[in-house]
C-alpha cells in the first residue's frame, strides 16, 4: 500500500496546464494552511511585540537559504539535470553527489559563521528592539539556522523530481511544512511559546525535505557524499547562480530595511507588515508560482535543443494566463480586504484595530500582485535560457527603489498632515495609530512594479514582439475586473444592510456573497468580450484530464 501511495506520486505529468493546474491546488491547500497558522498566531499572540520578534528572527535564516542555498536552487539546477541526463543516469548521479557534498560543507560553514556574527549584527538590523527582546531574537534566530540546511536539501532533490517532471511530491512539500508550525503552534507555544513555534518551523522544514527522499531513491540518484567532486559542473553552477543569489539578496534585504523600520514603529507593527504580505502571497503562490514552476522544466528543455519559437510561445501562454487569473484576483482582495483579514486573522488578541490596519496594508501590497507573478515567469524564463544577469539588474534598481521610496514616503507621511489624512482616509484608517507602517507595503509595490516592467522590457528587447499578445489580455482582464469589483463592493454594501457584521458568520458571508456576484458578473463579461483564455481554461475543465503515466528514469523526453 504504501509503495503504491509514493509510486502514485513519482507519475509524471504532461502538459502546462495539467502540471500548473496540479501545483495550483497544491498551492492552494498549502495556503489554506498557512492561513490557517496565520489565524492560530494572530488569536494567540495578536499584532504584538512577541510576534514581531518571531516575524524578525527568520531573517538572517532566510537570507542565508536564499544566498548560500542559491546552488542547489531549482532555478539553477534543473537545467543542468536536464541536461546531463541527455548524457546517462552515471553522469547525472556524479552531478548530483558533487552539489550536494559541496553544499553540504558550504551551506555548515556560512551557517557557523552566522551563529557567531549574530549577536552583532541583529541589534543593529532592528533598532527598535529593547536590549531583552533583542536578547530573545538573538537566541530564536541561532535555532532557526537550521532552517536553511534542510530546505536546502529539500531544494536538491526538488530539482531532481521536478526535472523528472514528478510534481505531485515537491508540490506536497509545502504543505508538510505548513503542519509542522501549525503543530508547533498548538502542542508546543502552550509549554515553551514562540520558542515551541520555531521548533515546528524546524520540524515543518525537516518534513519538506523527507517526503522527498522516498521518489528520489526510487530514480535512484539520491545523493551521497563524495570526496571526487565535479570541480567544472560546480564552477559553473556557482557561476550561474552569483547573479541569482544576488537577485534575491537584494530582495530580501529590502525586507530587512522594511523590518528596521517596522521595529521602531508601535510595536505590532512588523506582524502587520508580514500578516498582510503572506496574505496577498496567497495568489501569488496559486497563480505566478504554479505557472512559472509548471512551465520551468518545459522551458529549460526547449531552449537547450534551440527550439526557441516554442520557447517563446509557453513562456506567452503563462504570461497570459497569469493576467488573466491575478488581475481578477487582485481587485477582489482589494474591494473585500477587510471581510479576508476579519475571517481569516480575526480572533483572540488580534482585534479590530489589527484588523483594519491589516486591510489596508493588504490593499497596498495586492496592488503589485500581478507584478509579481509575471516578475516570477520573465526570471524563470531568463533561467531557463541559462541568463541569470538581467533578473540581478531588474532586482538591483527595483531594490534602490524600494529603500529610496521607503525612506521618502515615511519622511513625507510624518511631516505632511494633508498627505497623510489622504492615505488614512482612502483607506479608511484615519483614527487607528500606526498608521505609517502602510508605508512600508506601498514601497515595497511600487518597487515590485517597476521590478516587473524593467524586466519585462528586457525580455522583449531580447525576444523580439513578445509583449504584443499580452495587451489584449491585460485589458480584457482588466475591463471585466474593474466591472466585477464594482458590483462587489455594490454587493457588500447591500448585504451588509441585513446581515449582522459584528460575527464571523455576518462577515463571512458578506465576503461570499459579494465574491460571488462580482465573480458572476467578471465570467459574463469575458463571455461577451470572447475572451480567449476563458475559452481555454473552459476548454480544459471540460476535458477529460488523461491519467499521468509512469515513466522510466532513463527517459529522456520530458513532454
């Protein structure tokens, strides 16, 4: 039974859509559970000084699994596995055991390196911190650095599963993680608090890595320690990879400037910033992440043989249908911003002030959601073609950007009262303090706006009339939006009048009932605009999805 249940999830899946459909409702259940943490989180602790300080500790972790952990990437490493496995399963298995030898001496000495370096540099990182809590970050973040090693190795064989176009185990990876915090937060917080939560982040990350060791045996090229390292291979990879871990230093350092400021606002401030940005993530992650990991393998496939017209018409049919599901998407997060928030974070501690102020940094970050998601598809597509260098400029401009912004518009929001009534009074949160964190997500948009259409220019620059096709998309999507969020907001208003918005249940369904409409009326106008994506994704929901097949090892087709 149980050989059945992991030969069931190393089947390959064919196709674009059926692979990014698969990710998709990963994603989704993923999210259902990170919403579900983020709910248990806000009730316990609400937007408070302890959450902060659990918020602020992952950073160093994570900078180091988005810079030392860049090398085994699957951005990075699965075009060189689709490549080499043109050359037989030995030289595939010596790749493999050659990166994970060296990243596992890496990846042990960065992260002994930062232990000690740590009590340094966090009370600079965040000034706001009093000398205990900075004292407790100190400690959290030492044990968090365990984190990256094991996503790390999680991210190795990902990219071996994923190249093998086996979706269904990396896919579930997420959601394992998410149980592991969820865990923590309901056996473990009681007895020991945010320490027994980080615990369940470091058994989440352990699960991530350890569902995928049972496919990847069964290929067998799980890795194994090697002194006959590929000096070559990993030069390149280390050479491919600098702009990449470049690209997202800088993107995580944003994050750090934003926390610094979050730090020396009212304390809550950085779960406010981070409780709204993992909820705009949720169709970030359903949407941009699904499609750019659904076309990644295909991509890096095509554009080794120099099939480049078909390289370019996948990388279109994402970008299209990335529009087409996040600009609908986002204009719903924006007109029932605070029904999402309310459902989803409202209880315990995490009270209505929390919740309004939540709202509204939501609607600033979901601003640039449609951004994001192409920025993932155009950074995966220059990956594919083994270009990491246009991603790196694209990030470093959007990143001086964001900091310029960040300091600018806190500066601005601070000294000037008639700016400051305009932003409060737009979004509805004139008589809450803290106010001026709303800042840091709108910073944070414009620089992932302009991040996405510098990188969007380049990608066009480079292949020549691809941006032409996007437009009709863009406006369909966004015509039958902007018609679907009126009536939303027409919706809520009506159903608010009759329906009790002081209970969950009032508020639920006042989101509902509204998301409902809006979405009714969006469907029937893109049926009277003849919209082609709405064609094909009727086209495939109609259709017999076809029963993925088993596939050998030593195949090499990957469609």
């Amino acid at each position: 039974m149980v050989k059945k249940f992991f030969s069931f999830l190393g089947q390959e899946m064919e196709g674009l859509h059926q692979a990014a459909y698969l990710i998709a409702s990963f994603a989704f259940l993923s999210q259902l559970l990170a919403l579900i943490r983020d709910r248990l989180l806000a009730h316990t602790f609400g937007a408070g000084k302890a959450l902060d300080i659990y918020y602020a500790a992952f950073r160093i972790p994570d900078l180091i699994f988005v810079t030392a952990a860049s090398i085994v990437s699957l951005s990075i490493l699965i075009p060189f596995i689709v490549e080499v496995r043109e050359r037989g399963k030995e030289e595939t298995k010596r790749l493999i055991n050659s990166i994970f030898s060296f990243f596992f001496l890496f990846i042990g000495t960065v992260s002994l390196i930062a232990f000690f370096l740590i009590p340094f540099l966090l009370p600079k990182l965040f000034p706001g911190f009093s000398p205990a809590d900075i004292s407790y970050l100190i400690f959290l973040s030492r044990l968090l650095l365990l984190s990256p090693i094991f996503l790390g190795f999680s991210n190795l064989l990902g990219s071996i599963t994923q190249a093998h176009r086996q979706f269904f185990i990396y896919a579930l990876s997420p959601l394992l993680y998410n149980l592991g915090i969820i865990g923590g937060i309901i056996f473990l917080a009681p007895l020991w608090g945010i320490t027994g939560i980080v615990i369940g982040v470091l058994l989440g990350a352990l699960f991530h890595f350890l569902i995928q060791v049972p496919s990847v045996f069964s290929l067998g090229l799980f890795p194994h320690p090697t002194f006959s390292l590929d000096f070559s291979s990993i030069r390149k990879i280390i050479f491919i990879s600098l702009p990449r871990t470049f690209t997202l230093s800088v993107s995580n350092i944003e994050i750090f400037v934003l926390l610094g400021f979050a730090s020396l606002y009212t304390a809550g401030s950085i779960s406010v910033f981070n409780l709204s940005y993992n909820l705009q993530s949720i169709s970030l992650s359903i949407i941009g992440v699904s499609y750019s990991l659904a076309a990644f393998p295909t991509l890096a496939r095509l554009f080794s043989k120099g099939e480049k017209k078909e390289f370019l018409e996948h990388i279109l049919v994402s970008a299209r249908h990335i529009i087409f599901w996040s600009v609908p998407l986002a204009v719903l997060f924006i007109v029932l911003r605070a029904q999402i928030v309310r459902v989803v974070l409202g209880s315990g501690l995490f009270d209505w002030g929390d919740t309004r102020l939540t709202a509204a940094a939501l609607a600033l970050f979901t601003i640039s959601v449609v951004f994001q998601s192409l920025e993932l598809l155009f950074t995966r597509g220059y990956y594919s073609a083994g270009k990491t260098f246009a991603p790196f400029i694209a990030s470093l401009t959007s990143g001086v950007i964001t900091i310029s912004f960040a300091f600018y518009l806190n500066f601005v929001f601070q000294t000037s009262s008639s700016f400051r009534f305009f932003v409060e009074s737009l979004l509805r949160v004139e008589d809450l303090p803290g106010t001026v964190i709303l800042m840091l997500p709108l910073a944070y948009s414009i620089g992932a706006c302009f991040n996405s259409l510098l990188l969007g220019i380049l990608f066009h620059i480079d292949f020549r009339g691809f941006s032409f096709p996007l437009i009709k998309t863009f406006f369909h999507s966004f015509a039958a939006s902007v018609i679907m969020g009126f009536y939303a907001y027409l919706s809520l208003n009506f159903l608010g009048s009759f329906l009790d918005l002081d209970t969950f249940s009032g508020i639920f369904l006042q989101g509902l009932g509204a998301g409902i409409v809006g979405v009714s009326i969006g469907i029937l106008v893109l049926q009277l605009l003849d919209n082609e994506e709405f064609k094909e994704v009727s086209d495939a929901l109609h259709r017999k999805v076809p029963t993925p097949r088993l596939v050998s090892p030593e195949t090499t087709d990957l469609l």
